[in-house]
C-alpha cells in the first residue's frame, strides 16, 4: 500500500516543480511515508529524522514531510515531540499535498488527517506507470471493518472503501499500455472488496477475471487478504483464471482458537485450514504465506504449540512473524506482555521453522525449470532479475530485451530467498 501511495504522491509533486531525486543528500524536500503495522514503527520514524538532521547539519534544511498511517495516528505529539517536522499528512489526505506544501512554502506550518477517501480517489487521474515497471501495485480498496484487537488500521486508514470497478479497470488499461506485465490488487482487506452500482455487485473476483482478459497482462496477484472473505467466487478463480497466480498470502495471525478469540479474528483455525483444502483441491501446486504474531497477551505455550501445528501442517512459504507490540488506541494496548525472552525463543522457533519450509521449496526447484516474468536488469551486470510463481526472485545471464517476457529459466542453485539459473534452450514445461 505504502509503495502504491508514494508514487501517487510523486506525480502529485511533479506538478508543482518537484521531481524525485536519487540524491537523498541533496534534496529540498523529504518525504517520509510510514506504516504503523511494523514493530516499533514510531520509533523509526524518529530514528530516520534523527539520520535526515545529521545529513542536513550543516545544509540547508529540507521540507521534512511525515505522511501515512504514523503521520495519521500520532500527528500532534509528533509535531510537539520533533519540531524538525514540517508538514504531517495522514494516507487518505495526500491529495491535498500540493495545496498543504505550497501553504507551507508560504511560511505556514501544516497538518492534514482528515479521512476522505472518495475525494482522494476521485482527485487522481489515472496511474501511468511512468517508470515502466513491469509489476505494479493497483489499489481496490482501503480501511478495514474487522478491528483486530491488535490493530490500528481502522483508526489510520478508516473504514472500508472500495473503488469503483471501472476506474479501476481504466487504471489498469493504463498501466498495461505503459509496460505493466504484472498486477497485484491491493488493499488492506483486499478480498473484501464490493462495488455496487445499478443494482449489480462487483467483488474481487470480478476484477481478476476482467483483467485476465488483457492479452499483454501476464501475471495477476492480490493482497492483503481475510480469511473472513475467501469466498466461493473468489476461490473458483483459481480453476478458471489462467492468469491468477498460485500463490496466496492468507494471514492467520496463530494457530490457537483461543488466541484468535482473543484477537477478534472472526474465524476459527479449522475454518482456515478449511479454505486451504478447498484451494489445494482446485490446485494441488499453489503454496501458501501467511503472517503469525508471536506472544500476543494469553499466549501460553500450548497456544504457541498449536501455531507450530499449523505451520507444520500447511508448511508455509515466504511468511512473516513478529513479536507483538501494543499500538496505542487499540484494545490490545493495554493488556500485560509476555516476558520478552520467552517471546524472542518462541520467534526463533518460529522462523527456523518458516525458513525451513522455505528453503525447502527453494531446493526443490534446483534441476528443474521455473517460469520466470523479467523485471529488470541487474545494475552493472549482466544478469536479470525476476519473480518465479511463488514470489522468489530468480536470478540469471541475459539480455535486457527480454525485460517484460516470460522467461523458461532451469535453476541451478538457491538460496533462502534467490533462485539462481540459466535461461533453458529446450522447450520444457516450467514449474
């Protein structure tokens, strides 16, 4: 979401004589755009100033901007803790940019976190893709409805809105035009979405199967999903859309009921697992990520047993785990923690774990050839990058001309997170 909205914020900004500089040394102005999801995101944004003060000490002082979900949740004891500060503008605010920068420019210190997604959404034209990546992010829908106890999403990004399936779909004739081969929908509950209109209800699986029917369009992606959405449209997708690829990042959070009571998760581990038996059924080959808070208040070890279960028993790829941390305002904020050592054992555990079933993904696809969608050129080298159907980057010698294409490449060799190979000569079914 964050990458979707600062380059919205860049084209905002070309528009009144700014222009993004890979100089950050030597800048005018400084943008800082923030998640509040991250473990201690508050701290970092202080920590970064502190880097950008340094830097300036003896130049000209930038325009320090704080925009996102931060910028949304703390915006007055930011601006009182860190006079450094000069403009703070909450996620569904950036469309006034231009207006509150000029303002400042005129001697004015700003702040803007009002909520007011529609006008944010109606404001823009449509994403142009002017870098010509070849994966792009296209936001469907914002806010979340599910208040997690842990959570500060609704509070920062508000209610959930969905856009109109249409401006979407212009959207993604625009990106396509201009080189996307690739699409992931996103949102914070992105399987939530629902547009209505003329008595008809458009869903995400709708916008899949309207994108699938662009012929440049190679590849298409969703997150961040919610058990609680995995419909039966939705999954159906995955046995009729060529296109839709294998791979499905589900958050679960832990494999504890209890623990996901306690959370306000709205679903139970079995109807989870549930929905990954479905999909398996449809496709045995698609692999599953998923997200675990590790010593969320409650969590006993027989909890923490459950969620090493679980992760056994679907075995997991690319997932992430964090030890909890409180977000001020939500209901988990106040409850007691868990010792911090007996956290920091059960995220070894859990990531030796996660790591293992990654790795033996990875090792899997040695010998064999992968399907590979070429992003990019590897600065200096002669080598390309790209990602393989499941998110692993792949890594091999080639042209630039193949930048956009899909790639038969036999991989040779791996790491954790790399697949490293040759581009295959014979023609090969690729995995």
């Amino acid at each position: 979401m964050n990458e979707y909205d600062s380059n919205r914020m860049y084209d905002m900004v070309e528009k009144i004589g700014f222009y993004k500089s890979e100089d950050y040394e030597n800048v005018d102005c400084y943008v800082l755009n923030t998640c509040h999801i991250r473990d201690k995101a508050k701290d970092k944004v202080y920590h970064e100033i502190g880097r950008v003060k340094k830097i300036y000490k003896n130049k000209k002082k930038p325009i320090m901007i704080i925009s996102g979900c931060v910028a949304q949740a703390e915006n007055q004891e930011m601006i009182k803790r860190e006079p450094y500060i000069d403009i703070i503008i909450g996620p569904q605010s950036y469309h006034k940019l231009n207006d509150v920068l000029n303002n400042f420019i005129e001697n004015s210190k700003n702040e803007e976190t009002e909520f007011d997604t529609i006008a944010k959404f109606q404001f823009f034209g449509k994403v142009e893709n002017k870098n010509k990546k070849v994966s792009t992010f296209l936001t469907i829908q914002e806010g979340c409805d599910k208040f997690c106890h842990f959570c500060v999403v609704p509070y920062t990004r508000g209610p959930e809105y969905s856009r109109p399936f249409n401006q979407i779909l212009n959207e993604a004739e625009q990106l396509i035009k201009n080189g996307t081969r690739e699409i992931t929908l996103l949102g914070q509950n992105v399987n939530a979405y629902s547009f209505k209109e003329k008595n008809k209800e458009y869903r995400i699986s709708n916008l899949i199967n309207e994108l699938e029917k662009y012929s440049e369009l190679e590849r298409i992606r969703y997150t961040t999903s919610h058990p609680k959405d995995m419909t039966d449209d939705l999954i159906d997708c995955y046995s009729t859309n060529k296109k839709l690829m294998p791979f499905v990042h589900l958050p679960i959070q832990s494999g504890s009921n209890k623990i996901l009571k306690l959370m306000n998760r709205k679903h139970t581990v079995e109807e989870y697992i549930s929905i990954i038996e479905r999909l398996k059924k449809i496709n045995s080959n698609i692999k599953f990520s998923s997200d675990f808070i590790i010593g969320y208040p409650g969590e006993t070890n027989t909890d923490f047993d459950h969620t090493i279960s679980l992760i056994k028993k679907i075995k997991f790829v690319n997932s992430f785990s964090f030890i909890f941390s409180p977000r001020p305002g939500t209901k988990a904020s106040t409850l007691d923690l868990i010792d911090r050592d007996v956290t920091k054992t059960r995220l070894l555990k859990i990531q030796d774990l996660l790591f293992k079933f990654q790795k033996e993904m990875n090792n899997s696809l040695v010998n064999k050839t992968v399907e590979a969608l070429v992003e990019n050129k590897i600065k200096g080298e002669n080598k390309l990058f790209g990602k393989n159907k499941y998110l692993s980057s792949v890594i091999f010698e080639g042209d630039k001309s193949n930048i956009g294409k899909k790639i038969n490449v036999k991989i040779e060799s791996c790491n954790q997170n790399t697949l490293f190979g040759k581009i295959e000569t014979k023609k090969m079914k690729a995995a």
